[in-house]
C-alpha cells in the first residue's frame, strides 16, 4: 500500500480544479502496476468527482446547474455563511476509486478525476491511497 497527500491551492470560492495528472504521478511513484486508487477528500465544504475533461463547458455546465439547485445565500438553518457548500460537497461526495492497469489509472477516454472546491479559497488537501491488486 502507498498513500501520499496531494496539495491543493484554489482560487475562487467555487471551482473544480484537473488533479488527474498529479494523481498519476503519485501512481507512478508508488510502483504498484495493478489494483486500485483511492482519492480522498477530508473536508466537508469540498469534494471529488470524475468528469469529462474534453470540453470545459461541461464542468461550466455543471457549475450553473449547482448554483441554481443550491444558491450560495439561500434560507439555511447553519449561519455560517457556508450552507451551501456543505450541501454541493455531500452532492460530489468525498471519495473516487479508480482501477489501476499496467502503471495508469483506468479512466475513459474523456474522463478526468477533479478536485472540487466550494468554499474558497485556501488550501486544501487530497489523499492518494494506492492498493495492489492480485
């Protein structure tokens, strides 16, 4: 097993942020060439999904749709202003697994794995967790 930390810097309240690169580095640092990744988000205002990188106007689109369904000042019983991220986070949720093949995370074609902030900016982090298959 290997397990490394990703840093994550954002700088905009909300965003989602292209970490597959970085986590393939970390695949390939860990030298497992068969099992599975793990990407972990400990925050409760921030997530991770997997998505289409081809066409940024897909995540746009996603973005719009969020701010309609759930809008940053909205009638919420928690008063700390971040309601709403809370909410957009449990929509993402906080965890991907991807398969591992031959060294490269085993993502579709047009599938990238994006760090999802929504109450930025400031510093974050992901946990790379790597297991080896049999």
């Amino acid at each position: 097993m290997f397990m490394e930390k990703l840093d994550v810097v954002t700088t905009q309240r909300q965003q989602f942020i292209d970490i597959t690169n970085e986590i393939q580095t970390l695949v390939d640092r860990s030298d497992i060439t068969n099992g599975i990744c793990m990407i972990y988000v400990p925050h409760t205002t921030a997530g991770v999904t997997i998505n289409e990188n081809a066409d940024p106007d897909v995540m746009a689109d996603v973005a719009e749709y969020l701010n309609k369904a759930v809008p940053r000042y909205g009638h919420y019983a928690h008063v700390e202003g971040n309601s709403d991220a809370h909410i957009k986070s449990s929509f993402f949720g906080c965890s991907q697994i991807v398969p591992i093949v031959d060294g490269k995370l085993k993502l579709g074609r047009w599938q990238a794995v994006y760090f999802c902030e929504f109450d930025g900016p400031r510093p974050r982090q992901v946990l790379v967790t790597v297991i080896h298959g049999r």
